[in-house]
C-alpha cells in the first residue's frame, strides 16, 4: 500500500471510527454502571416537584404561601390485586371511583405502558399518612409530595390569580416548558411572574429490580437533579388594606383602586364581587360555581371594565382648556341649572354662578365645562373640528386614556377615547358639532376607562402632571422588574397648570358642609385629601357613583379611585369609601368621629340594585 | 437505456456503483426504523401512521427516492459543472435571506416555513459549496499552492460558514471545517491540519490546565519540530526536554519560596482572592507578584532570537516559520479568555465546560449527554432488542428522533448494532474516496472528497455528542435522523456523486 494522501485520510478515518467504536466498547460493555438487563432492572424516575415562589405584600407578608399536599400516584402495570375495602377506606373515596379508574387504565393501558400516573390529586397530608402507613398492601401505588398555595391572608383574590394543573391547550401553547400534571400560573399575578414563581423540576432516578421494587438510587444519586424553588415575588400590594379595601366594596359590585403617586405601585385593587382566596386554592372545585355566578366574580373590573368617568373626567377637560389657553383659572361662566343650546339642556344642579374654574371643580358644575369643551372643538386654532377633536383626543391620550396602561398586570384593557374618525362613521363627515358631542364635558357619552385609569389620573393630578405606569411587582432580589416602571410619564399639559386643578379638588373636600363642595363627606381632619365626585349617567339603572382622591395635598402619599355600580351620586358612596381607605392608609385607624359612616359603608348592599344581565 | 444526453452508454446495472446506493438504503431503512422505535411509546400507532414521525419519514423517504431517480437518470450529470456558480449564488442568497424571512426554532433563524414544510437552507448550502469547490479547483493551472487560489477556494468555504453562524447554527458551520481534509486531498499542506490541531490542543490546556501548562507544550512541540526537521533529534532529547522539565517546576519552586517567606496560609489567602479578582488591596510579597507565565515568556523572548539568528545564518526559514507558529500560540493562549467568555455564546460555553469536565453538570447541559450516555450504555453487547428499550422509549433522552437518534440505536441494538452502523459508514466513505480516486475528471474526484468529509464531519460530531466525546452540537446524522430537508439534502448530495460516477464509467 502506497503512503499516499488518499490513504493517510484512510487511515485517520479508520483511526476516527475507531475511536468511536473505541467508547461505545467502553460505555456499553466495560463500564458496569450504566448497563441494565431489560428484564431486571430498569430506571424509575421520579420528578420532584419545586416549590412556587412565595408572594409577599410591600411589608414582607405573606400573600400566598405553601403547604404540603400528597398526589396519589399508580403505575397500572405494577397493580396487582388488592384490598378495594381498605383502600377506600383510609383514601376517603367510594369503591365505583376505584372501579372506574382501573377499568379506564385498562382501556388505556398501550398508551399509559409503564408510566405513572395520577390517581388522587392534592390529598391532605392526615389523608395520605393513613394510607402510608398501609402502602406495603398497594404495590404499584405511591404518593408524591406536591406543594399547593395557601392564602394567610383574605386578600387579593382577583388580583393574585390561581394556579392549576396545565391543561391540553396550554401545553399547546407552551411546548418543552410543561408536561402534563404540572402546575401553572392561570391569572394574575401566578400568571404574569410564572416563570419566577414555578420553579424548575428536578428528579431522582430509582432502580427497580426484577421484582418491580424499588432497590437503590442509580449511582448513588450522582445522576439526580435538585428541584430548584421558584423566586419569591415582593408585590406592591398592602395586604391590610387590600383587606380593608374588599370589606367596604362587600356587597357591592364596582372596583377601588390605590396607587403610590410617587412610584406608580398599586396599594390595593379590589374588583368586588371577587373570588375568594379560599377558593383559589382550590380552583378546581369551585370553578363552575364561579364561572355560573351572575356577577362574574372572575371579570377583574378594575383594569378591565370600561365605565364612562362621569364629573371626574371634567379635571381633563379643565387642564386641556388651560393649556391650549382657551381658558384662564379666572375665566367667570354662569350655569342656570345647566347649559343651553338651541331647544337643548344639559342639566346641571343648583349653586352660585357666574363661578370661575376652581369653583367649577369644588361644584361639578356641568355648564362650566360644557363652556369650555366648545372652547376646545371650535379653536380657531384648527382649521376644522376634526382637527381640534383629533388634539383633544391626543391630550386625553396623554394621561393614559384610551389604552393599556402597560401595567404588569395580565388582561388588562385599554377602554375607548373617541376620535373624529370615530364621529365621522357614526355621523358622517360633517354631520357632527361641539354641541353634539357635548357630554365629553362632562365625562358621559363615547368615553370608556377602567378604574385603574381614574386612579392613575388622580396620581397624575397628585404629581402635578406626571404618572408612573401602576404596577404590582416590587424589584426585588431575584425579579426585576421592567425599567418603563421607573420612567416619569408627563402629559402634555404643562405641569404649571395643575396645583390650580389641586386646588378645586381640595375645595370640594374642604370647603365644609353648605359651601356647595360636593365632596364634604370624604374630608378627615389633618390628612388634606384633594378629591372629586363623579355620577356617571347609565341607561340601564341607577346612577355609578364615581370618586378619586388623593392626600395629602402636599406631598402625596395615597391616590384612589373608587366606582361603585349604580351607587347613585359620588359622594353617596364612592367617596365615603376612598376616603375611608385613604385615612386607613395613611393613619392605620378611622377616626371615631368617622365611625358611623364606616358603619353605613360596610353594611351597605347595593347588590339588588345591580342589574344582572 | 439512453440517459438524458441522448447517448448509448453501458448498461445501467454495470455504471452504477450499486454498493453506494444500497449503503444508502440500509442507512435510510435503519433511520426510519429507529425513528419509529424513538417515538412507538408516546404515539402507538402503525410505523406508517400519517403525521406520525415515522409516518413522516416515510413520506421524507419516498420523495428521496424520487430524488434520487432524478438525479440518476433526468439531469445530465454534465450541468453540474455549469451551473455550480447560480446554485452557489442562490443559495448563499437564501442563506441571507433566511436570517430576515425564517422562523425561529430553538433560537436559530435558519428555517424558512412554508405552511407545514420546514426547510433549512443549510443542508443544501453544502451542496452548493461543494459543487463550487469541485469548479473551481478542477480547473487547468488551478494550484492550491499558489495564494491566490487558496484564497479564492478558503473564500467560498468561509462565507457560508459565516453566514450560518450569523443563524446561531455554530454547529453547521463547523461541519465546513471538514473541507479541509479534501484540501489536504489536493494539495495542502499538511502542517496547516497540524496547526489547526495544535491550536485546538492549546485552547483546551489553557481552559482545563493553565496558560503557562499551554505555553510550556507549544514550546515543547515547536523546539521538537524544529530539531527533527534540521535532523537533531538528539539535541533535543539532551538540551530542550531537560529545559522544558526544569522550567515546568517554576510555578513550585515559586510557590515554596513564598510559603517559606509568609507561610502556607496566607499563600493559600492570596491565591484565593486572586480567583475572585479581590487580589487588589491584598500585600502581595514580591515572589508571588511574579507569576511563573511571565518566566517562561521571558526566557522565550530570549532565546527567540538566538534560535532565529542561527537558523538566518543556516537560511533556514522552517525554523522561522515555526517561531512564528510559536509566538502565534502564545497570542491565542493570551486570548483564549476573551474567545471562550466573549464570542462563544452561552449554552455553547456551557457545553464546552461539561465536555472538558471544568464543570459537573448532570442536571443542566450535562442532561442530555448522561441520558444519551445511559441509554446507550445500558444496551450491552446485543443490545434490550428492537422496541424493548426503556430509556429511549420513555421520551428521558432528548431530541431522540432528530439529533440524538443513535441512542435508540444503541439502547435497543446494543455494541454489535452501534458498531455496524459506524463501519457501514466508515464502508461508505471509503467506498465514495475509492470512486473519487478512480475518476479520471478532477471535477468528480473533488466532489466526491466534498461529499466524503461532510458525511464524516457529520458522523463524528453527532456520534461524538452522544457518547460524550464531543460537545452537544445539533447536527443530524446522515440519513438515519428524522427530518425532510436533511435527508432530502444528503440524498441529492450522494446522489450527484454516484451519478457523475456513472457518467464516466458510462464510456470508460
């Protein structure tokens, strides 16, 4: 043979195989360890579960903890015959149960071949001991420990969301990342951090012998892999308050929302009627129960309901009419129980007139604003009042009007904002004035926000014109969060142009009964809250009673929105209940002069009055 | 039979090289075959199950066959030469475009979707390489010698390989490494498969050992090129490895002297904030600042020169060259941090340190390899007998119709089936080199060498990976891992060889 080039890359391709063949001589017939007769040994792996992240309110407690919960497992081929009497027994479940389940792992039984598979989920451990201490007399049967939530605290249920057994469509969607039996985050705040939270699996690999017992670790563990525990979550929420938040919307449909002016993070967010924790933990149980309750208890109404804003959305109008100049704080306009155009009224309530712009806030007045809304469309600015409708439309925008906020909450909606686009449909181009669309002054009509965007714009107003998109994850050591959570968000009203708009809040709060401020019952000595009532109009019921406050005026600590459904004016309802919440927050106790009317606030049902559709 | 040229040639039983295409077809029915064992206990369905894997295969399988049809008897096999340049163009296009068109798959752009038809551009990109290659070198006064040449032939290798790791596909990229033996074939120099070599070797010392171990086997390698090539072998038994030995007990001799100085603890202290680079503020006795790397380049800085000036004396410029290669190493031993930490990208970070064992890692990256390690092993000499394995079936090895195929085999066909299929492909290879040499065109010959080293290239990394010689890099394995556009492309690529094969023996 010639030592030529051809025959060298012969050689080292002979040299190559030989290598190979070399390890494979290696792994598959010196080295012992890895080699197992099919019939007598083979390799048992069992999964250990991680436990989920813990999650904790702003202050460390804990929202959603763990405990220990047994899922019974069966390996179909391993069963052999046995006590059915027993097992009932000390299992708690009925003989038909056993019955059927075997006999639909019999039908299965080319699918399931040699794996495990769950029998009993989420056993309690005084359940599972009884059955342990048995185990001998089951072969084929086992108990895994999973750990399941548990909720120290009744609160947030809407808002922390429920974790449950991933079904086929999710591992649809999340191929690789979960097999079934798992558990994952369904909504909320389980769902927005799931990756945090789960965890990663682990396992340990068992060898059985011929006798289908489980002999001894295969080696020695060396091949195991620890569950790694989820990261624990540090949410915004004030557990207490959310609390005491969810006893005052009790039995009452509507939302109350808090936010942090200075940092954009949610305090409370009640959605009411909400889910119970109690039932959170166990979804599984109480889902129809839920899904069939004509109040929709999982609707989260607080970032998902587009209600129109009613009076308080005229603090926007005002802001617009300062900036875009066609309105000055001193700017006087009379209201003869409401404003007139042609044979048209828009109705207003009795005060004094003419008044000027703080006045107008301290007393909702509607004329006043439908003044200034006309001022705004009719601009002599714009060439038309598509274009001036369209600036108005950019400006309201600007506070978070009309979209998603961005918040790290899931399912959160955007609402709607009207444009000319959307008037030139429904009236065609050209057939649509100010006067048409009036009730914008006054926050009825095509406007739709969410309670979460009234709270944020009363932290707007609180900041003097800047927001901080709300969310519910606090940084934390393991979890980031996104840094648009750190940006201000200014408006495009000029920040000059809101301590006069502070100023009306805090007179209408302020002012003292007979003054004609509407707010009078949300004043609580010492904590200068700054506030506004809404009433929105609604075609199918009584009036929604509609309030943002935020206090103190100077440095605020606390912004809140509170709609209650069909609660009638915004100073019935609604502003008992966010000024309740706002002193709870800032001095930890209702002052006892305020006592009765928390008394009204938690006994108060207004659930007849809900129409339920 | 008339071939699409019109003309009368042999008999079609005595041109085609038959031992190629039923190596093909065992290869292919033992794919199908396994791919069907991989998946029989998740889905329990009929081999043939529509839009199961093996299902799927079968459809993969038929059109191959009429590929390979097409091939033999409709295209003249005379196009190739022609149209090597447009493939090769396309192609590289369709490798741009699928960065911006594909879709991702495990974090690659290197899949073009078209409906349910997943397609990689990839695997035909090394047919149009090596039909280019095979142009251009097979023309008259063509020297692989000559620098312009050899730039023009490493240009149309390097290109598609840099593209495809623009794809994050490093592991596709590296099976164009392989060109370099048909390079060799042709002419190269042998010292450059040696460098390439010795550059490898001095990254792994310098990962799994030190800079100075590295710098201290370079210096070795060269000092016995250099002595061996002027024929003083002597020499370097008697002065180099005595010198090497000594100056390999610097980093010793250093640690004793500051331990006698300050004492074994605080040497320990030091050394220890040194890996956590807090070393800054520590009072570091002088002996210990010096470290023993710095020794050792410093006595090669001088002795460099006396070495390069004898041999200017002697014109020996193979000496200057390899001094060269020598400060060449040094630089990459100096750079190998930057290389590993900053262009090599995580996961293949990771897999690099479970296979060099600077970490244990059974339970991340090291999962895959353990699994495939313990299916395979457990199969024993005969392996547990076809659909009886229980690692594979069980769905605990990864990727285990696609990459990670040869498990299946070797769980359920043990050592002598593992064993087979090597040498069936060691036979396949040696039998498309045997044909390649006996072309009389150099266009077919360097084709054939193209499809040679690509099939190796393939074989050995993916065989490597699963029995944990080499790192995990996701290429298939020819013919037997699942998948259209793999098979599809190593069908066309054979298929080209056999019939350019044909073609000459046809008349010869």
């Amino acid at each position: 043979m010639k030592f030529n080039r051809k025959n060298k890359l012969i050689i080292g391709l002979c040299t190559a195989a030989a290598i190979l063949i070399a390890k494979l001589f290696s792994i598959q017939i010196l080295d012992d360890s890895y080699k197992m007769d099919a019939r007598n040994n083979t390799m048992v792996y069992s999964t250990i579960y991680p436990t989920r992240g813990v999650i904790h309110d702003r202050y460390g407690n804990i929202l959603v903890g763990n405990k220990v919960a047994y899922d019974l497992m069966v390996t179909p081929r391993e069963v052999e015959e046995f006590d059915t009497l027993t097992f009932c027994e000390v299992l708690d479940v009925t003989p038909e149960f056993v019955r059927e389940k075997m006999q639909e792992y019999r039908r299965n039984r080319r699918r399931i071949g040699w794996q495990t598979v769950v029998m009993i989920k989420q056993l309690p451990p005084e359940t599972y001991m009884r059955f342990a201490e048995v185990a001998y007399k089951f072969p084929g049967f086992r108990g895994l420990p999973r750990s399941i939530r548990e909720y120290p605290f009744n609160a947030g249920g809407n808002l922390l969301g429920y974790v449950s057994e991933v079904d086929a469509n999710y591992l649809a969607k999340h191929p690789d990342e979960y097999k079934s039996g798992d558990y994952a985050g369904k909504t909320g705040i389980e769902a927005a951090r799931e990756k945090e939270l789960r965890g990663e699996k682990g396992y340990n690999i068992w060898l059985r012998n011929s006798r289908n017992r489980i002999e001894s670790r295969y080696r020695d563990g060396e091949m195991d892999k620890e569950a790694i525990p989820g990261d624990d979550i540090t949410t915004t929420i004030d557990a207490e308050l959310q609390h005491y938040g969810q006893m005052l919307m009790a039995n009452k449909v509507g939302s109350l929302v808090a936010i942090e002016p200075s940092t954009g993070e949610i305090l409370t967010m009640v959605s009411s009627p909400g889910i119970d924790v109690e039932m959170l933990a166990d979804i599984g149980q109480h889902y129809s129960e839920i899904s069939s309750n004509p109040y929709k208890p999982m609707f989260n109404r607080a970032v998902q309901a587009p209600y129109p804003p009613g009076s308080v959305f005229k603090l926007v109008n005002g802001l617009i009419g300062l900036q875009e100049g066609v309105l000055t704080p001193n700017t006087m306009y009379p209201c003869s129980m409401g404003y007139h155009f042609g044979k048209n009224k828009l109705g207003c309530h009795a005060h004094k007139s003419p008044i000027n712009f703080e006045e107008s806030i301290m007393m909702s007045c509607n004329a006043y604003y439908c003044y200034i809304l006309r001022n705004i469309l009719e601009n002599g600015d714009y060439g038309s009042i598509d274009e001036a409708m369209d600036k108005w439309n950019e400006y309201v925008k600007s506070f978070g009007f009309g979209q998603k906020l961005g918040s790290d909450f899931p399912s959160e909606l955007g609402g709607f904002i009207p444009d000319s686009k959307y008037y030139n449909k429904v009236y065609g181009k050209g057939g649509w004035r100010a006067t048409t669309v009036i009730s914008l002054s006054i926050g009825q009509g095509e406007i739709g926000c969410t309670p979460l965007h009234l709270a944020n714009l009363c932290a707007t107003i609180a900041n003097r014109g800047f927001y901080y998109i709300p969310h519910i994850v606090k940084d934390s050591e393991n979890v980031e969060i996104d840094p648009k959570y750190k940006e201000r968000h200014y408006t495009m009203v000029d920040t000059t142009h809101f301590p006069k708009v502070v100023g009306g809040m805090y007179r209408a709060v302020n002012s003292g009964f007979g003054s004609g401020g509407t707010a009078s019952i949300a004043a609580v000595e010492g904590l200068d809250i700054c506030g506004k009532t809404g009433t929105a109009q609604n075609p199918h019921g009584h009036d929604h009673s509609v309030f943002i406050c935020f206090a103190p005026k100077d440095d605020p600590k606390i912004a809140v929105a509170a709609y209650v459904e069909n609660g009638g004016f915004g100073a019935t309802w609604a502003a008992p209940i966010a000024s309740l919440l706002t002193e709870m927050y800032l001095t930890r106790e209702i002052s006892d002069k305020r006592k009765p009317l928390e008394d009204r606030i938690l006994n108060g049902d207004l659930m007849d009055r809900v129409k339920v559709r | 039979m008339i071939d699409a040229g019109g003309h009368r040639g042999r008999g079609l039983a005595k041109t085609i090289d038959w031992s190629l295409v039923i190596c093909w077809l065992v290869l292919v029915l033992i794919g199908w075959a396994n791919i069907y064992a991989s998946i029989h206990a998740a889905e329990s369905g009929s081999i043939f199950e529509f839009g199961s894997r093996s299902g799927m295969q079968a459809i993969w399988i038929g059109t191959s066959v009429i590929i390979a049809v097409l091939i033999l008897f409709v295209i003249p096999p005379r196009l190739y030469e022609g149209l090597s340049l447009p493939i090769y163009l396309i192609v590289i296009g369709l490798l741009v475009a699928v960065i911006f068109l594909g879709i991702e798959v495990k974090g690659s752009h290197s899949w073009f979707a078209f409906g349910p038809v997943r397609f990689q551009p990839a695997e035909i990109s090394k047919i149009a390489t090596s039909l280019m290659l095979a142009t251009v070198m097979s023309q008259l006064g063509y020297k692989i010698g000559r620098l312009k040449d050899f730039v023009l032939t490493a240009a149309i290798i390097v290109l598609p390989m840099m593209i495809i790791v623009l794809q994050s596909e490093t592991g596709s990229a590296l099976v164009y490494v392989g060109f370099i033996f048909m390079l060799y074939r042709e002419g190269l120099s042998g010292w450059l498969i040696f460098m390439i070599g010795m550059a490898i070797l001095t990254f792994i010392l310098t990962l799994t050992q030190s800079p100075f171990v590295a710098v201290l086997v370079l210096l070795g390698v060269a000092s016995l090129c250099i002595c061996l090539y002027s024929g003083r072998f002597k020499w370097w038994l008697i002065i180099c490895v005595p010198a090497i030995a000594l100056l390999s007990f610097i980093p010793d001799i250093f640690t004793a002297i500051a331990q006698a100085q300050i004492g074994s603890e605080a040497v320990e202290a030091i050394e220890a904030a040194r890996a956590e680079g807090t070393a800054a503020e520590m009072d570091i006795p002088f002996i210990m600042k010096v470290r023993p790397l710095y020794v050792l380049l410093a006595v090669i800085g001088i002795a460099t020169p006396f070495v390069a000036f004898h041999a200017f004396r002697e014109r020996n410029t193979f000496t200057h060259l390899a001094i060269i290669s020598l400060l060449a190493g040094i630089v990459l031993v100096f750079s190998t941090d930057f290389l590993f930490n900053d262009v090599l990208q995580d996961h293949q970070r990771k897999r690099i340190e479970v296979l060099l064992g600077m970490k244990e890692d059974p339970a991340g990256v090291g999962y895959n390899v353990n699994q495939s390690k313990i299916a395979i092993g457990s199969g024993g000499l005969f392996g547990k007998g076809y659909l009886h394995g229980t690692q594979t079936t069980y769905g605990f090895v990864p990727e285990q119709s696609t990459d990670f195929i040869f498990c299946t085999i070797g769980e359920e066909w043990g050592f002598a089936g593992s064993a087979f299929v090597i040498l069936l492909y060691v036979f396949l290879i040696w039998r498309i080199i045997h044909d390649a040499e006996r072309s009389r065109e150099g266009f077919t010959r360097i084709y054939g060498y193209c499809v040679a080293c690509c099939i190796f290239m393939h074989l050995f990394i993916n065989i490597g990976m699963t029995i944990g010689l080499m790192p995990v890099i996701g290429i298939p394995l020819p013919f037997i891992s699942y998948g259209g556009s793999s098979l599809w492309a190593f069908t066309a690529m054979l298929f080209i060889f056999i019939a350019l094969d044909r073609n000459e023996r046809k008349y010869f």
